[in-house]
C-alpha cells in the first residue's frame, strides 16, 4: 500500500474521521462484552440514550460526570503537551480535596464568595503540590514521571485515609469522613437553580462547578495556545534538543506544566466537596482520574475534543448506571471495561487503521478532482 | 563493517557483544571457553591486546573500535569496511590501529578504508578510489598519485555563483573566541585550542570535511554546549568560559543569532506551523508577545511580510512546517534569525538539501547582512559556497584550525589539501 | 516460646504475600529487560485469578484452571505487545488501557454469569490447590528450632510459594547463563546491535512478552485459586503495582527483585500484625504509613538517593528498522 503524502490529508479525516471510527470500534467491541454478559448490546444503547438524556435528573447526572472528566481531561492534556504522561490525576485530585476542605473550614469566617475563591485556589496550590515533586525529580533526575505518579496515587490514598481515620474525622459518625462543611458554604446546585424558576426537580450532584469546569477549558485553550508559556511547553514537548536551541528551558516547562496539570486534576476537589458532598468522603476520586486519561486521548487533547469526549463519557456513566438498574446482569464495571476498550483504540492503536482511512479519502478527493 | 556509531551494548562484556548472535549453543558452557580460545588467538594473531571480560563502558574509544574489528574478524569477516575510524581516536591510537590493520593485511584481509585525510591514505593504503557529489571521479594506485592529485580530485574545479560582493569596509573585531576546547557527549575532545576573530562586515568562511569538530564549536559559540577551557567574547564582553556561559536567549538579546547546522533536529519544531516556527527563540519579546501572551494578529501579519520577502513558498503562515520543502525550511529559519539585524551570525550549512533558486537567494541575503555590518561565521562543507561568499577563509581538520587565508586567489587546491589534513 | 512463634507466623506471611509479588516481577523483568514497558501486571494479575478460579469451577480441576489462566495472560502480552512492538503505538497507555479493561471486565463478567456482585463461586477441595505437607513435618515439629523450622516455616505452603522461590533462580539462570538471555538483554539494550548481529528484534520482544504472560499468570491463580477460593472484585488490590516497584527496586535483576518483594510482603505481614498493637515509646503506628512505605522507598530509589536505577537503555522506545 503506498503511503499517504500527510501534506494532501484533510484535517477534518485525521482529527475527526479517525477517532470517530476508533470509536465505532471501541463501541462494538464493547456491544461484545455486553453479548458475552448475556445480554442485549442494542436494548442496553437504548436505556444508555435514555438513563443520560431522557429525564432531566438524568441528563443533570450527566453533566455532573462531565465536570469532573472535564477537570481530569484536561490535567492530562495539558502535562501531554510537554510530553509528560500524567498519570496522577486521582492523588492530585484526592490532595486538591483536601485543600479545598482544610480552606472552607479554617475560614469560614470571610464571606462566603471569598470563601469559593480562596478555596478553588486551594485545590489548584494543593494538587500542584502534590504534582510537584514526580515533576521536580523528571526534570532534574530523570525519574519517570509515569511511576512517580503511579506511586503518589498511593500514597495520597494511604495519607488521606490516615488523615480521615485518625485526624479529620467526624467523630460524630462511624464512616470515615470529615463533618459538613456549613450549609452557606455549599455550591448552588442544579436544584436550586430550577428552583429559581419555580420548577421543582429531584436531587442531582449537578453544582456550578460545570461552569468552573468550562472556564478551566477556555483558561487552557487560552494558556496553551494563546501564551508564551503554552508555546514553550509544547515546543518541549514536541523537539526538546530544538527548544534548547531557541533558549527555552525544557526543566522549568515539565515542571510547569506538570503543577499546572496537578492543579487541574486537583478543581475535581472542588465539585466533590464544595458541589456535592460537602465533606470529604474516602475514595471521593472514584476512578474519575483514569478516565481523564481516556478523556483526554479521545479529545485529542484539546480542549475543543475534551469536552465532547467528557461528555460521552458523562453518557456512558449515566447511562450505565440507568442500564446497571435495569439489566441485572450488568454491573457498572461493565462500563469501566468499556472505558479501557477506548483507551485501547483511542490511545494505543489508534494507528491501526489510520493509513487506510487516510489513503481512502486521499484517493477520493484526488478522484473527484480529475473529474 | 566498523560503523562510526558502534553496535555495542555498553553494560555486556566484550566477550559477549562479540558472541552475540554467533553463540552456538543455548546454554554458554563448552562453547562459550571454545569461544573464548578463539577469540584469544584472533587477538595474538592480530595484536588486538584485548581483555575479554572488561565491560564496553570501560573502554576508551580506541578501544571500542578494536572490539569492532575482532567482532568482525570473529564472524569471518574477510573483507573489512572502516567508515572514518580515526576521527575519534588521539594520535597514537591511530598509529596502533594502522599496525592492526597491516598485519590484518597481511594475513590476506582486505581492507576498504572510508576516509578524507590524504596522510592516511598515502600512508596507509595500496589502492585509492576517489567519490565526489555521489560519484566516483577517480581510480588509482596510491604510488601512482600524490596528495595534490587527490586533493584535486576530491575538491573538483569550483563553480563559483556570480555574486554582486563589493569590497566592504570591515569594522572591529566583534567576536572573539581565545583558545577554545570542548569535549562531545561522549566526553571526546572534539575543538582543540581553536583562535578565531571575526571583524564587522564580514564572513569568515570555516571549510573542512563533516565530522571534524565543526558542530561542537558551534554548538559552544551559541550557547547550547559547555566549553572545556577557553573563551568566548562577544563586543568585548565575555560571554563563555570553562564556569559559566550565556544561554542562547541572553546571547540573542546581545546580538547573536544563530542558523543550526540541522534545521529540523534543531532549527524548527517541524510539527509547529510556519509562524510558530518563524518566531521560535523570540517569542516571549515584543511585538510578538506582550506580558506573556502571544499577539497573533501581529504575530501572523509579521509572517507574512517576512515569507513575502524571503519568498517562502507557499505564502501560509498557518501551514505546518514538515509541509515545506528543505529550501523554504532553511528560509523560514534564515529569515527569522536574520530579521534581528544580528550584530554576529553563525550559519551552519546554509544550503544543505536546498534547491538551486534558493540557494542564490540565501547567498544573496548573507551578502546582504555582511554589507550591513553583521559579523558572519559560515561553517560549510561546500568549498563553492565557502569560497563564493567568504572574505577570509579558515580550515578546521581534526578539531584544530590548520589555516587561514583571505579570500583572494586560493586555490581549492590549497583548501582541498588543508581540509585533507595536509600541512 | 510465643515469641518464636510470632516469628514463625511472621515469616509465614511474608512468604505467601509476596509470592504473587515475586511472580509478577519476574514477568516484568522479562519484559521490560527486552525494552517493553510493563505497567499491566495489575490488570494481567487480575485477569489470571478470574481465568483460573472459573475456569476451576467450570472443568472441577485447578491445574487447568491455571492453565487457562495461563492462555488469557499470554493473549493479553500479545495484545500488548500487537500495540506497541508492531504497532508501535504508546506502551504507557496501551497498559492503562488493559489495565482498566480488566478490571472492568473481570467483575462485570463475573457479575453477569454468577450473579453475586463479582464473586465467583467457592471452589471446593478439589478445585483449589491445597496446603502441601512436606513429607515428615508432623513427625519433626517438636524437634527444637529446626523442627520449628520445617513443620512451621518451610512446610505447609502453597505448591505456588515453593514455585515461586524456584522460579527465581531459574530466571536468574535463564537471562543471565543462556544466549537467549544474552540476547533478550540485549535488545533491551541496543536493539541495532542486536539486529546487525542478524537477530529478529521483534521476535524477540514477543517470546519475551509470551514467558511473562506464563508467570504472572501463576501470580494470579495462586490469588484465586490457593489463598482464597474464589475471584472476587479487583482482587489484585495493586500488587501488580507493587511487583513494579518491587522490580525498579531490584533494579531489574532476579535476586535484588526477590530481596524487594519479600521487603514489601514483610512490611504487609506487619501491618497487619501491628495493628492496634502499642509499641514502647513510638505508640500505635499507623496502619496507613506502613502500607504507604514501599511506594516512598520507590520514589526515594527512582529519585537516586539510594543508588541508580537504570532502566535497560532501550525501554519504551519502538525499534524502527532502517532499510
């Protein structure tokens, strides 16, 4: 098969066609896993469609999972631009938890919009923190910052498990979380804003922190593509020897860009303590640092491809759960293995059929003009 | 073949990269002492004095490349190909692998030296075929010919490019380097006690066969590599020595610029577009930047203006780099350094892999620079484009500078026979 | 004399919680030393307890449990390897993704079939492999210290503890005494001089794949199989992250990965021994900080602190062959 000249290839085939088919792909081989388990793929797409747009409690619930994939997306993406697998997203997230937490309840006393400054800006410091040291020792050792982070993912949980256990909890209650962060402090939620118009709807985790969750997307669309420090990290990330060349130094970007990352990781904090439990809970990163990952690589690491992505992944929780209820033989780690079959294609082999796309609409579009 | 990148795994044994591939059996026992009879007698045979069991990070490079060569005898080689093997070698490494090859030679092997230093050559060799620009130009007995003939066959009759060059009045010495030496990655001295001065408004042309230093010194002289001992003046002022040195984003804010020898390892981030790569080094000052954010609309109106006036085709600043061809490449980087109005320029291989339109252009506009007053260090290894566009010519041969000339009726003779290594 | 016995229970433990740990690292050296990133031992692991402990229940004998345990690892090394020798695509996240598709697809295929919320039916007697008595231990345990030695310590073990320990030394032989291990360190190494010594690069990155999925699949069944009777969700709980460690740790050699795993297996053992237990002076430790130190010692490793660890030169990067 001759190879395609990557000039002549339309950027609508390499950036939209190609993941879409790797997509289509993923879902089939997903419609499989669902067959194996026994029961219907297409019955089990309907309730997805339905548990995630059908209701508007559900489409809320949607949202939520979206925020979150979004922040970690988005971590991801931007420690990838300099070439730097982050792999740390749940501990940066867990220790941005705390910072949120640590901040609202020492300064209650500040009103409470000062209060949500001071704490969003204590889960980015907090998951920067934590990111900080993996990237201190890439940049001047060269330790691997794919074990580095692997590693601190456990050693924030065994911390804030400690933590919870021993030192913050609620010694009111028996599980280990910390006590309620006061009501006033509480992000408006979905409900309250229906409300608002006099419509009464049922409980959803859905909070302003969407709305957070879109002004982190254009702040990194804006930081990576629209400022110098962007610039330099990706120069670094693509040509380090040619970013030497041109004066930009590549150990002051991986460490940029890696706290950035851990601070973006760390604004899931935020929505899970501020927006919806209002505590810290053990576990609260639930895995949701992984599928950023997923997130990311669909999204081909742009803030325009995360959000689309977050939200199918949004769906796919969503409606997962919708289908775990319905369908008893399907639990939600179906969905997780779901989430790896993407990765799998999104990520690992998305050159697999890449040529002969790219060649087919080359050919195409070379036909149409002869014509 | 002894490539001039050895095939050695640095943490195994000699003994080990030798038998690699070639162990006889699965589990070493028997064979591996039979092994080692043989490779001992290969050794004495053909004065290799190597110890089998020392690790390969161990060994000096000179030793390396005897591991190579018994490698090599060891599998049955008859014939041996050396791809230049004594670039990295000090001179009496060099006087003992030529022992070792003569009594390979004289054991019945053939030897195929790669070389461009004529000494060798006439010292070593029985037989001397000469390549040119992909082309064999010449065959001959080595007792038939002489260094000069070689030279000459070696260099070719030179084209000179007509060129519009006044006579300039050149300025001040602008920048100085004070006998400079640096080591390579590999901790191998590759510029050795190097002087240069180079006056304002003019080109100092450096000629000399790939390979001989010429990389690392640029390297040093623009701030990406450390000097071992020596120094670097930049308008009086030092800017590098064996403590400390100027990145190249303070070189540039005094007036260097540099066009790398390797654009697309070093010159461009191919995978950037055009204006990403057209204000690559000088992206964080004005007017391309203002407080850390970057101006685009001037930033791509200035890309225009600059691919218009250095005819980069095609005219799009939004087009990634790797779609351009070599040619417009090298403009986009010659443009771009050139657009400062450098007080010193270093250019490395100008016009490798460039078309022949844009060749004239680039030597045009490097003409231009020096009327201009800039101080201009043109690292080539075409002769034509040295001699075409130098004021002063200097040689660099095996780290050292072995001559200077101005530019006025040398011969390529001549250089060809300084870039040979011929005194 | 309880004392002693405290010992003796302690060394017990270390001994059968690093045995999947010892397993899994010598899988990852084989891959990793042929210039493969393996961060997928966790979801490898997980996939061979799944295998082994239904394929057990289903066909009533352990041994083909394992077996099929053993087929699902190697097919999973050759996924892996499909991604990233041939396909040259990213190993990092070729191992995320199998990664996460295990787990999910371990308990949710375990939840659809048994219905138990990703448990696996308890195998009975003869579908789980049992304690094996060395022959004479009963007869000499009363003997003083070496009885306690042999009836305590040496016997009573999983088959898979004793197969662990054997395996270590054999590996050692394998890679360091054969030229298949010559040449797997090689390509590890320096893939070109590998290849110019007219050896198959590819080929050998996926032999080296195939023996690692063989061991870590023991690594799983022993999970599933011997200590438990059954597959439970995310069983692996992170060994297979530990085994990482264990092997940067033992810097990607046999015997110092071994000394690694059987330092991680110790510092579980007493965790769990400790807890609640008051120690003079220092008080209760928390629970959560010994569990937390063999990652530390990780990173204080990765960092260099404690001598280089030195990844095999060519890791992680795709050979390309030049025509």
């Amino acid at each position: 098969m001759a190879t395609v000249d990557k000039s002549k290839v339309p950027w609508w085939v390499s950036n939209l066609i190609v993941p879409l088919i790797n997509l289509i792909l993923a879902l089939f081989v997903s419609g499989l896993f669902i067959f194996i388990a026994g029961e219907n793929p297409f019955e089990a797409v309907r309730l997805i469609i339905y548990g995630s747009f059908g209701y508007i409690e559900g489409f809320a619930y949607t949202l939520y999972y979206t925020t979150n994939f979004i922040f970690t997306g988005l971590a991801f993406a931007v420690a990838f631009h300099c070439r730097l697998f982050n792999i740390g997203g749940e501990g940066q997230a867990y220790i941005g938890g705390l910072g949120v937490f640590l901040v609202a309840i020492n300064f209650s006393f500040l009103p409470v919009p000062i209060v949500w400054l001071l704490a969003v800006m204590g889960a980015v410091v907090f998951g920067a923190a934590w990111a900080f040291i993996p990237a201190y020792l890439q940049a001047t050792r060269g330790s691997h910052v794919v074990i580095t982070t692997i590693m601190f993912n456990f050693i924030a949980a065994s911390l804030m498990v400690f933590l919870l256990v021993d030192i913050i909890r609620d010694t009111t209650q028996m599980g280990p979380h910390t006590i309620a962060l006061p009501e006033e402090q509480w992000f408006p939620s979905f409900e309250d804003f229906a409300a608002l118009f006099g419509i009464k709807i049922r409980y959803s985790p859905l909070n302003i922190s969407f709305l957070l969750a879109i002004a982190a997307s254009v702040f990194v669309w804006f930081l990576v593509w629209k400022t110098r420090w962007g610039y330099e990290m990706r120069a670094v990330g693509h040509n380090t020897q040619a970013a030497i060349y041109a004066g930009i130094s590549p150990y002051k970007n991986i460490i940029i860009a890696m706290c950035i990352s851990g601070g973006l990781a760390g604004l899931l904090g935020v929505n899970e303590i501020l927006g919806v439990h209002h505590k810290i809970v053990a576990g609260f990163p639930a895995g949701y640092g992984f599928t950023g990952i997923a997130v990311a690589l669909m999204g081909r690491n742009h803030p325009i491809g995360i959000f689309p992505a977050a939200f199918l992944f949004g769906i796919l929780y969503q409606g997962g759960s919708e289908v775990t209820f319905d369908m008893p033989n399907i639990t939600r780690y179906m969905f997780v293995a779901v989430q790896g079959v993407i990765i799998l294609f999104s990520g690992a082999l998305e050159n697999l059929f890449r040529p002969q796309i790219e060649n087919f609409f080359v050919n195409r579009l070379n036909l149409k003009a002869k014509a | 073949m002894v490539h001039q990148h050895f095939m050695l795994v640095e943490n195994f044994t000699v003994l080990e990269n030798i038998i690699l591939g070639f162990e006889g059996e699965l589990v070493f026992g028997k064979n591996l002492e039979k092994a080692k009879k043989d490779l001992k007698n290969l050794c004495d045979t053909y004065k290799l004095n190597i110890d089998l069991n020392s690790t390969i990070s161990d060994l000096s490079v000179g030793f390396r490349q005897r591991v190579e060569i018994l490698k090599s005898l060891y599998r049955g080689a008859e014939i041996l190909i050396l791809d230049e093997p004594t670039g990295v070698l000090t001179p009496q490494e060099v006087d003992e692998l030529f022992k070792i090859l003569r009594s390979l030679n004289e054991e019945g092997k053939t030897i195929v030296l790669i070389t461009h230093k004529l000494i060798e050559i006439m010292d070593l060799t029985s037989e001397v075929s000469v390549m040119r620009q992909g082309e064999m130009v010449g065959h001959t007995k080595t007792k038939d010919t002489n260094k000069e003939q070689l030279a000459e066959m070696m260099v070719g009759r030179s084209v000179l490019l007509r060129l519009e060059k006044s006579q300039v009045k050149t300025g001040d010495v602008v920048f100085k380097v004070e006998d400079l030496t640096v080591k390579d990655d590999l901790d191998v001295i590759r510029v050795k006690n190097v002087n240069l001065n180079i006056r304002a408004g003019e080109i100092l042309g450096l000629a000399g066969v790939t390979g001989n230093g010429q990389t690392e010194l640029l390297e040093a002289l623009s701030g990406i590599r450390k000097v071992e001992s020596g120094e670097i003046y930049l308008d009086g002022k030092k800017v590098s020595d064996s403590q400390n040195f100027l990145d190249p984003r303070e070189l540039k804010e005094k007036g260097l610029a540099h066009v790398p020898e390797d654009r697309q390892r070093m010159g461009l981030v191919t995978d950037f577009k055009a204006y990403e790569n057209l204000i690559f080094g000088y992206h964080d000052q004005k007017p391309f930047s203002k407080s850390s954010i970057l101006n685009h609309r001037d930033i791509i109106a200035h890309s225009k203006k600059i691919m218009e006036e250095y005819d980069v085709r095609p005219q799009s600043p939004n087009l990634i780099t790797s779609n351009f061809s070599g040619g417009n490449q090298q403009k986009i980087i010659l443009s771009r350094e050139l657009n400062e109005n450098p007080k010193v320029l270093l250019v490395g291989q100008p016009t490798r892999g460039v078309d022949i339109g844009a060749i004239e252009f680039i030597h045009q506009r490097l003409i231009d620079m020096r009327d201009r007053g800039a101080a201009i260090l043109l690292v080539s290894v075409e002769l034509d484009e040295v001699l075409s566009l130098s004021d002063r010519i200097v040689v660099m041969f095996d780290g050292k500078i072995v001559g200077e000339k101005e530019n006025n009726n040398v011969t390529d003779r001549e250089l060809g026979l300084l870039m040979a290594g011929v005194v | 004399m309880e004392f002693l016995s405290d010992i003796a229970s302690l060394i017990n433990s270390t001994l059968r919680i690093s045995t999947p740990l010892v397993f899994a690292a010598m899988a990852g050296i084989f891959a990793e030393r042929s210039g493969v990133i393996d961060f997928s031992l966790e979801g490898k692991m997980l996939m061979a307890a799944f295998v082994a402990a239904v394929g057990s229940y289903f066909l009533g004998n352990p041994w083909l449990g394992l077996l099929l345990a053993i087929i699902a690892c190697v097919s999973l090394s050759m996924l892996h390897g499909f991604a990233s020798v041939t396909y040259k695509g990213d190993q990092v996240v070729s191992c995320v993704a199998i990664n996460i598709l295990i787990i999910g697809l371990t308990t949710a295929l375990a939840a659809a079939w048994f219905g138990q919320a990703g448990l696996t039916p308890t195998l009975n007697e003869d579908q789980r492999f049992l304690e094996v008595n060395l022959p004479f231990a009963e007869s000499l345990r009363d003997v003083p210290i070496v009885g306690t030695i042999y009836s305590d310590i040496l016997s009573g073990h999983y088959i898979f503890v004793y197969l662990a320990y054997l395996t270590v030394p054999l590996v050692f032989w394998v890679v360091f005494k054969t030229s298949f291990g010559l040449r797997l360190r090689a390509v590890g190494e320096n893939p070109s001089a590998v290849d110019t010594a007219g050896i198959n690069v590819f080929a050998m990155r996926y032999k080296a794949l195939a023996i690692n999925g063989v061991l870590i699949a023991f690594a799983g069944a022993h999970l599933s199989t011997a200590v438990n009777a059954n597959f439970f969700r995310e069983m692996s709980a992170g060994r297979g992250y530990l085994a990482l460690a264990a092997m940067i740790f033992g810097k990607w050699h046999p015997k110092t990965a071994l000394v690694a795993c059987l330092l991680f297996g110790f510092t579980d053992a007493l965790q769990i021994r400790l807890q609640g237990v008051e120690l003079p002076a220092i008080g209760e430790i928390p629970v959560q900080l010994i569990q937390a130190l063999p990652y530390v010692l990780t990173v204080v490793l990765l960092a260099g602190f404690v001598g280089k660890a030195i990844a095999p030169n060519a890791i992680g990067q795709p050979y390309i062959k030049e025509r």
